[in-house]
C-alpha cells in the first residue's frame, strides 16, 4: 500500500507563502513581503547545494513522555505488521503481501507535540497518524507520511483493519500568522508555505556559516517533530521549514484519538527517542525574581519591543519612554503619550518598535526619542509645549530587530547602526538635517534581521562591527562609498527547525581576563543557543575564534541547568559591580504571535543576567552562571542597562508583550551562599 501521493514543489511552495501573507498580514510593508520572497529563493538555492552540511538535531521542548525500555506496555497493534522494543527503539515490519499495520497508542489527544528519529529501509513506508478516531466504519485522522519524496500531512479514512480507503492532502496552512487557520481561500491558490528564513537577497561565496541540508536521508536516521493543535498541524523535518497544513471538516476542532505509527512495504521501520507532549495544557510558572532586583511594571500593555530613558522633561529625574509613552520618574507612575497610544493586541498584532533610543538630535538641550523597525523615525522634543511630538525619518527602510546606537567613530557623539537591504550600515544623526548621511559597512548579502554588535575586535582603538556571519574591521578611514574589510566567523547558528541564524546584542568584551577582547551572544533569536567566542591569535597575529556553548537545546545540557529558546533581546553591563562585563538575555513569549510555529513559543518568558567569571580551569578561562531576574515578563527586542536613580548600581528596562518593566538592582547586593536562584523550566 502507498500512503503518499506526491512531493510538493518548493517553488510553488514559496509562491504560496508570498501569496497568502500579502492577503493576511497587513501590518507587513510591501518591500518586507518581496525581501521575504527573494530572500528565501536565494535560501533555498542554498539549502539544495551538494555541500550545504547536514542538518544538526535538536530538541525543541520538554516531552512528558519519552519512550524507553524493550515493552510495548501502553501500545496496541492494529492491521498487519509485526513491532517490537529494544532498548528505547521500536521497530515495525508489515507482514509479506499486507497492507502493512499500526502501533497504536492506548491514551488519545488532541492538541499534541511529537518528537522522533525514524529510519525506514528500503522499499519499506513510515507514516504518523494523529488523532486517530473510531467511527462507525472504521478510524479517521490525521496523518504525517514519512517519506522521502512526500513528507506531508494528509486526512485519512481507515477501515477497521487500518487499510487507507481515503486520503486527502491538506491543504497549506502555517507560518507566524495565526494559531487557527481560516477557512479556504476559493479565490487564490494558496498551497504553498514556508518560514522567515533569512533576509538577504544574495548569498555571498565567503559565509562561514550556510543554511543545513535538511532534506530526507535515505537509509538513515531522520528527525520529526510535528505539532498538531486546533485546526493546524506543523511538521519539521530534520530542523527544516515548516510543512504546514489546515484540518478542515466536521472533525478540524473536535477530532480526538491516539497517536499511531505507520510500517508498509517490505522493510523495516524504526523509531527512537520517541517523545511526546499535550500541548493543550500551558504553564505559568508562580512568578519569581532574584532577591537581587526588585521588579517595577510600569505599563500592563504592549506597546513596544524597546524602551530608553532620559531626562526628557529635564525636571532632575531620569524618565522612561517606551512605545507611545514617556513616564515620568522618579515614580513613573505618570506618564504622556508623544503619538498617538495604541495598544496592540499579542496574539495577533506585532508592535512596529522594535528599539528606541533617547538622545538630543536637535541639539537644543533637550531629549528627543529615535524609534522604529522597518522605518527609524525621530521624535523631536517639544520642550515645555504640552503636545505630541512632532517627526520625520531620517534614513530609509531598514530590516533589523535589533539595532545598536553607539559611538562608532569616536568623536562623542553615538551613531545608528542597524542592516538595510542585506547590508551593515551606519547613519550620524545631524541636528540640522531631517536626511542624516548613511556610511555602508559590509557588502549586501551579509546582513540579517538578527544580530549585530560593535567593539573593538583587534584592538587597534577603532570600533568594529560584528553579525552573525563575521566582523568588519573599521579603517583608519570611513568613507560613504568604500566598505569595510570582512572576516568570515559563524557567530551564528542554523540549528531548531533551521530558520534563521543570529541573535540580538552581541557583546564585546575580555571575558577571561586575557587582554583579548571576546564575543559573547545567543545564537539564534527564534531559536535556542548562547555562547562566547573565545579570541585567540595565531603566529601571524591573525583573530581567531573559539566557540563554547554556555546554554543549548532541551537534548543538551546547559549552564546552571537552565534552558530557554527565543532569546530575541539581550545587553550586557557590569551587573554585580565586579569590574567584569555580564551578559543580559531574555526571552520573547509567542516570540512571533500566539501559536506553535517558532521552537517552545509557550515557555516561560524569563530574563537572566549570566555573571562572567574568570576562572583558568574552566574552557577557554571563562564561565557564564545564570541567574534568573524575572520569570514572568522576559524581553522583546531590547534591553537597557541604565543606573535609573543614581545609587551606583545597573538596572534594567524591558518592554515586552507583557508591559514595560524596571528591574531595580540593589547596590552592593551579596548572595547569600547557600541560595540556588536559577531555574529550569
């Protein structure tokens, strides 16, 4: 019996994508739908290259159950297929000239993850059958076929025996845009799908680090993790793109049964690391904090990714603009909106700040506001006039989440740095211009949405720029028409599902005391990874990095035991007071919108600080010891390090989907010996 009717074109997949998120998310901009449409051609000619590497497995969530031993105990057989254990695999062969048979699981869901490696020999058929339901005639549900020339996810009927009588291909349905899909579209086409893969247009020869070759291994073990809740299911081959599809019928909300797995043909086929998780049932975490901080919500509404403060009223106390609002301190308990406050709903609206950053543009003594994400704008200070504020925009269409405002060339006053186009730049804000005069760093095709820092890497006093495909050596000399010189490090990681590489603020710093200056950074925004980069020299006196991890993946073990994905926002400052830089990281809840299509959306949103500690016995010299500030709020797409009130110590400024928060620190906080504040979810 074959299960599986044809292979999708990728091609028409992606058209299918630009064609239904040019319909259904609005908020989007025009040229982010094309840059999203070139950008991911070009990633897909990389990904079908003969030397693209393999894809490296993970783990993207914590399973409540993980099937081990050598019994089948909790599992029934249906049709004909003989299964065995041994030693956490199962192996399934069907019977000569049947129609092959099922492994059934006794206890049913509805809203499930699944995880796996199968492998299937030749000539044989793997399959995953999802709520499978007992009806009159025999059983129905939703099936994952696992083959090399169609992994998709189909609607089948069973007979009482488990031979397929019907199938059906689903039609498409996934992506970041929605949790349920929406019935069929009678007036377009729409089967294709697809991810948010990279945003560059053109993929240079010289890129340390390229997109995995996740295709299906013949005679080998492949990874599956699907995920089926209300009317959607998404699968992930081998931490590929998504394969998305929509249950439609009398059964797409309501259908309810047990998993099964599928063999067919004439071989063998196995299954290990089997796992799987009720997705149905959340968890919040009882909220907890370090005895370090003390946790301040300022605002219970979502309103931006970023916050900033100054003394924008100039009345002596340091005040905090996130999103819409300035809110006055010391107590911020008053706040003004400088545009016109709407609140934005997170389970299917994204705010359009992603960063915001105080400073005088005007040069009037006065503190303006510069904010955006696809288009920076400034907001000029109306001083003492009770007003909104007047704007413009200084630069064009830019495509990071993350961007830096610093002083790049060393004469005092902080540039914009951030990626447009696929291309590192800079901008130098001119108080009598509304255009300010943009400086090209890298080349296009560099540059993505995630990752980006500055400091000084080969320690010639100037300040270098940093992504997640290398760094760019600064010249004694800028130019607006000359980049600057590249070196190739993989500072990032294609890794969960494989789609995306960089991760927010990349810091700069000697974290092991050798008067090299390293790299500290999370991997992967929307997925899982942070690690430090350790600077080393080789006999010419050329950089050189050495990658160690500090946290990975749920199959990994991690620093302090504590594991998160989504680590979208991160900074790094002198937290404790020990002379040694730490590094910040937080991660987004939903990351994208309300749904289970990035790696553990629903994980608690948690913020740590890792403390940098010098230690000459650990790898490289250096450790990083998680300690968590908040579990209940985490970061969007930055952090702010700022002595709020003057008392010597760092705090921190996060506004998220959950509100604007401070974390005050306390001055000269000592831990007490005995205290354990990390945790795992």
């Amino acid at each position: 019996m074959t299960i599986c009717l044809h292979r999708r074109k990728q091609t028409v997949l992606l058209q299918g994508l630009y064609a239904h998120a040019s319909k259904s998310v609005s908020h989007m901009k025009p040229f982010f739908l094309s840059l999203l449409f070139t950008s991911s051609l070009a990633l897909l000619h990389a990904q079908t290259r003969s030397d693209a590497p393999l894809a490296e497995f993970g783990q993207s969530f914590e399973p409540d159950y993980l099937f081990k031993g050598s019994t089948l105990k909790g599992w029934h057989v249906l049709g004909d297929a003989d299964w065995q254990a041994n030693n956490g695999e199962i192996i399934g062969k069907a019977k000569p000239n049947s129609n092959g048979g099922w492994l059934v699981l006794d206890r049913g869901y509805q809203d499930i993850g699944f995880h796996a490696l199968f492998k299937a020999a030749a000539n044989s058929e793997a399959a995953l059958l999802l709520r499978m339901e007992k009806t009159p005639g025999g059983y129905r549900g939703i099936l994952l076929s696992l083959e090399k020339d169609d992994t998709a996810p189909y609607w089948v009927l069973l007979d009482l025996n488990g031979k397929v009588i019907k199938q059906d291909k689903l039609r498409y349905a996934g992506g970041i845009n929605y949790r349920m899909a929406p019935p069929p579209d009678t007036t377009s086409r729409r089967t294709g799908g697809g991810n948010f893969a990279g945003q560059r247009s053109v993929t240079p020869a010289d890129l340390p680090v390229r997109i995995p070759n996740t295709s299906f291994r013949d005679h080998d073990w492949n990874q599956i993790e699907t995920f089926l809740e209300t009317n959607v299911i998404r699968s992930f081959l081998n931490d590929g793109n998504e394969i998305g599809g929509a249950v439609d019928g009398e059964a797409a909300l309501s259908g309810y049964g047990p998993v099964a797995l599928y063999a067919g043909g004439t071989g063998e086929v196995h299954f290990k690391d089997l796992m799987y998780k009720d997705v149905s049932i959340r968890y919040t975490p009882k909220e907890q904090s370090s005895p370090r901080f003390k946790v301040q919500c300022i605002s219970d509404f979502y309103y931006s990714w970023g916050a900033d403060a100054a003394d924008f009223n100039r009345d002596g106390n340091i005040d905090i603009v996130a999103g819409a609002y300035i809110y006055f301190g010391p107590d911020f308990t008053r706040f003004k909106e400088i545009y016109p406050a709407i609140a934005v709903g997170p389970s299917k609206e994204f705010t359009p700040i992603n960063h915001q950053f105080a400073y005088d543009v005007n040069a009037d003594g006065w503190p303006d506001v510069i904010t955006g994400w696809g288009g920076t704008k400034v907001y000029i200070n109306p001083k003492e006039e009770s007003r909104r504020w007047d704007s413009y925009e200084p630069v064009g269409r830019t495509q990071s989440e993350t961007t830096l405002f610093t002083d790049i060339d060393k004469d005092g006053k902080p540039e914009l740095v951030y990626a447009a186009q696929g291309q590192f730049r800079y901008a130098k804000p001119e108080a009598n211009r509304k255009t300010w005069t943009e400086y090209p760093v890298s080349e296009r095709g560099y540059a993505l949405a995630h990752g980006i820092g500055a400091g000084d890497i080969n320690g010639d006093g100037r300040t270098d720029i940093l992504g997640a495909t290398g760094w760019w050596e600064q010249p004694e000399a800028v130019s607006k028409d000359k980049t600057w010189k590249y070196h190739p490090m993989a500072f990032g990681r294609y890794k969960n599902r494989a789609s995306n590489i960089g991760g927010s603020v990349m810091a700069v710093y000697d974290a092991n005391g050798d008067g090299l200056n390293d790299v500290v950074s999370n991997l992967n925004a929307h997925g899982f990874g942070l690690a430090w980069f350790e600077q080393k020299k080789d006999g010419a006196g050329n950089v050189l990095f050495v990658r160690h991890m500090i946290s990975d993946d749920y199959a990994q073990k991690s620093a302090g035991g504590v594991t998160f994905s989504q680590g979208h926002a991160a900074t790094f400052a002198d937290i404790d007071g020990d002379g040694v830089m730490d590094y910040i990281v937080g991660k987004r809840v939903f990351t994208h919108l309300d749904n289970l299509f990035d790696p553990d959306a629903y994980g608690p949103p948690v913020l740590y600080w890792y403390r940098t500690v010098r230690n000459k016995r650990a790898p490289g010299g250096a450790e990083f010891v998680p300690e968590l500030i908040h579990n209940r709020s985490g970061a969007g797409s930055q952090i702010t390090a700022i002595d709020l009130n003057k008392d010597g110590a760092v705090d921190l400024l996060t506004s998220t989907n959950r509100g604007t928060f401070i974390f005050w620190n306390t001055p000269g906080y000592k831990k007490p010996p005995a205290a354990s504040i990390t945790q795992k979810k």
